[in-house]
C-alpha cells in the first residue's frame, strides 16, 4: 500500500538524517587512518624490545664461539707427567689468548686438587653441579672489579690421562658485545624513523586519494536542483560503495513517490474544499436575494450543511496528517473491548435514526494491545460511519471483537450492497468513492482506517459477510483490524500501564 510506503519512507528520511548527522561529526579518511595507524604505534615499541632481544642473541653468538676457542687452546696446553699436572703456555697460545693489551680473554686453569695452575686467579671460579657434563661448555655472566664480563668455563676430563678433571675458565668484557648489540639496533630502528613517517604520508595519500570518489560524488549531489530526484549513475562511484548508491537512488525513488502522492493530495483536497465552500456562496447569495419567509430557512439549512460536510473534511484531513506522522503520540496499553463499547454508544442514535440495528459482539473481558486510543476510536469512527452510510434502512451493522491466538480481531460487519473485489484495494485510496453509490462522502475514511493500522502495524481484511439478508443483492461487507500484539489480561484497570 502507498500509506505504508509513506511511513516506511518517512522513517528511512528521519534515519538518513540522523546517520548523516553523526557523519558530520566523524571523518571517513580519519577514522581509517586511525585504524590503520593505531596498530602500527601499538605494534612499534614491541618490534623494538623484539629487535634488541634478537640484536643481543646475534652479539653474543660470535664471542660466546671465541670463549670457546679459547678453552679449546687452553685444553690443548695441558700436560699431565706422573700424576702432575701443568699448563705451560707457549707463545702462539699466548698471543692467541690476548691479542691486544687489556682488550683480550682473561682466563685460569684450576688442577684437580684446586690449585692454580695459571691465569688470572681473580675470575670466578664455577662450582661444579652433578648437570655438569664433561668437555661441555657452559656460559655465565659476572661482575670482576666493577665491570661486568662473561665468563666461558668447562671441565677438562684428563681420566684417560690418570688424571682427575680440570676446570678450564675463559672470560672477557662485554663491552664489545653491547655496542654490537647497539650498532644491530642503531641500523634497524633509525631506518624505521625516516620510513614510518613516510609510510604514514603514503598511507594518506593513498587513502585521500581513495575517498576521492566519494568526494566527487558529494559534489554531484550538493549541485542537484531540489526537484531532482533521478536516480544516481552507478557507474560514477566505485563498485564498494555500490550498495550505498542502490539504496539512495531506492530512497530517492520512494521520495519521489511520496512527493507526487502529497501533491496529489493537496490538489483533490483543494477541489473537495472548493465544492462545498461554493455551495455556502450560492446559498448564502440566495438567502440574501430571496424572499425572507419563503427561502432563508431552507437556504440556511443548506449552508448549515455544507458547513457541517467543510467541516468533517478538514477534521479528516488533520486527522489523516495526524496518523501519517508516527512521533505526533505514544503508544500505551489500552483495552480495546471498553474502547469498541464507547463509541458503538456514541453511533447509536445515528442508527435509530435510518431504521438500522447495531449491535456488538464480544466477550466482556477486556482485551490489551498497546495503541493509541484517540487515532483507534476515530478509526472505529470512520468503520461505523461507513457501514451506517451504505446499510440500507432496516439494515443491521455489528461491531466485534474478540481473540484469535496472539492476535485482537476487531470487525465492523454490515448488511450493504458489499464491495466487489476489484475495488477493495482502491477502497483505502484517498477521495475515492465506489460509482454508482450514490453515497455522500469525502472518500477519507477508509484512507484514514488504513493510516491507523499501519500505524499500529495491524492487518486490515476485507470479506463478504456470510449471513442471510432479506435483500437478495445484498452480500453486505465485513472489514476486521487485525493487531497481532495482544498483551495480557490480567490488569484489572483499562488502560493501565503494563
């Protein structure tokens, strides 16, 4: 139905506006980059405790081999006589121990009966632990005279020589070590402060030029005139944002249909105003010409209707603006079967009036939804105003209601000439009326129905009453509201809140 396209495109326009407000607010090309960005800054220090872990394993590796080296050469002088051992160390094992003054391998060799045998009697001396393995070579770091140095030491096994084992110590400063370490960090890090900064440049190159589009596009929409609502060229944007430009030209297609139908309703709306409104004229003119006892009363009843019909138009007009805007009143839990009950009281006169029976069916418990009672009583309104209109005198008109699962029925039934098929969905369009009636009408009232429904998301259906009338060409008419949000029935107050 076009009323539900009406709200449906009413409610997206109300979302687009808000989404777009909050757009205003955020940039695109910022809130990417910041998710581009911010990993990479949280991700950098941990690449820099990373590399100097790395870079110290890497120093190590090459001087750890030389300590070991040198117990290599440091073994290779051991000498066992008679149970006796010694270390005499000859010129090549010298230099190859210390090749520069104070920039060598400090080292000792302790015998198996603890003694030194050479070397600098000041390094640390390990104690042997039953994991110590023989001819293995095991590495620690220490402090001798306020400098920190490493030490390599193992234990020479001379069993094969009629000898107990010999602990073998080599060490030296780790100051080479460390600033290798540094020269390792220096030449990753410094490279990463001149790339970062361009990387992040790059990346904001690369994105602005990607939101570019987006951009032109935006241009486009700002230079339309504000009756052009075209469809938007797809093949303009790129293919990611393809579903975004689907969706405006959807809304915009459905903005165009609200639009022709609004300008439709205000020009059949000015003709139904200026019809009666003439009529006033012509009358009020022949009331004034005419002969004061013969035409005045008959001509001011003729105004004092017209005015009455004028009147119900433009009530029916705002009442039908009223239940197109969804944010106008809120919703609250109300009891239908009292509210069916007040106004069938209201119509009643009406009814004696043309000779025609109406009557309710329906249980006395009370029935909950949640609606609003004032736009659901002028749809009860306009449902008994329309039957009374089209049911013959004599005729009978019932208003029901009761409970179908989960769902509230409420069914105006009459015994009129009926709607044939074809019509029942042109029934609900606005000002218009089944030819041939020959009922007076501003044709707003089913409109109005259909509006209150929709807004209460309730189903509206239409059918041929079943029951026997005396007029054979009467099938009569049986129009329900069908909400499917039935509350609970416990509540002792109508209209309480729940």
């Amino acid at each position: 139905m076009s009323g539900m396209g009406h709200i449906d495109g009413h409610t997206v326009i109300q979302t687009g506006a808000k989404a777009n407000a909050d757009f205003s607010r955020r940039s695109l090309l910022g809130e990417i980059l910041d998710w581009m960005l911010a990993p990479l800054f949280l991700l950098w220090p941990m690449s820099i405790a990373i590399t100097y872990v790395v870079a110290q394993n890497l120093a190590n590796l090459p001087y750890d081999l030389g300590l070991a080296n040198a117990l290599q050469v440091l073994g290779q002088q051991i000498e066992v006589h008679e149970d006796a051992v010694s270390l005499p160390i000859s010129a090549p094992a010298r230099l190859a121990l210390r090749i520069r003054e104070n920039d060598g391998v400090f080292w000792k060799a302790i015998g198996p009966g603890g003694d030194l045998l050479g070397g600098d009697g000041e390094l640390p001396s390990p104690e042997r632990t039953p994991h110590d393995q023989p001819n293995i070579t095991y590495y620690e770091n220490h402090t001798l005279r306020d400098f920190e140095i490493r030490i390599a030491y193992t234990w020479m096994d001379l069993s094969a020589r009629g000898s107990g084992p010999v602990l073998l110590v080599a060490a030296e400063s780790v100051d080479r070590r460390t600033q290798l370490a540094n020269d390792i960090i220096k030449g990753v890090i410094i490279p990463q402060f001149i790339v970062l900064p361009i990387a992040v440049l790059l990346v904001w190159f690369g994105l602005s030029r990607g939101v570019a589009p987006i951009n032109a596009l935006q241009r486009r929409l700002r230079a339309r005139k504000p009756d052009d609502l075209s469809p938007i060229d797809e093949r303009l944007a790129p293919s990611e944002i393809g579903p975004l430009i689907t969706a405006m030209n959807d809304l915009l297609s459905r903005l165009e249909a609200t639009l022709l139908a609004q300008k439709r309703f205000v020009a059949d709306a000015a003709h139904q105003l200026k019809t009666p409104l003439a009529g006033l004229r012509t009358q009020a003119e022949l009331a004034m010409r005419g002969e004061p006892q013969a035409n005045t009363q008959a001509s001011l009843e003729q105004i004092i209707a017209g005015t009455t019909r004028a009147t119900r138009l433009v009530n029916q007009l705002l009442l039908m603006a009223n239940a197109e805007n969804p944010n106008t009143m809120e919703m609250s839990k109300m009891d239908l079967t009292h509210l069916a009950q007040d106004h069938i009281h209201k119509w009643i006169h009406v009814a004696l009036q043309k000779n025609i029976d109406l009557g309710f069916e329906g249980s006395d418990q009370p029935l909950y939804i949640r609606g609003q009672s004032l736009l659901l009583g002028e749809a009860l309104n306009n449902l008994i105003d329309n039957a009374i209109r089209y049911t013959p005198a004599h005729g009978h008109i019932t208003v029901s209601i009761h409970a179908h699962g989960k769902r509230v029925v409420l069914a105006v039934e009459d015994s009129g000439p009926g709607i044939a098929p074809e019509e029942r969905e042109r029934v609900f369009d606005r000002f218009y009326r089944v030819l041939g009636s020959g009922v007076d009408g501003s044709g707003l009232g089913l409109a109005i129905v259909r509006e209150i429904a929709l807004r209460h998301e309730a189903s509206i259906v239409i059918t041929d009453t079943h029951r026997k009338h005396s007029d054979p060409k009467a099938t009569g008419t049986r129009i329900e509201l069908q909400f499917s949000s039935m509350l609970q029935r416990t509540l002792s107050a109508p209209g309480a809140e729940g």
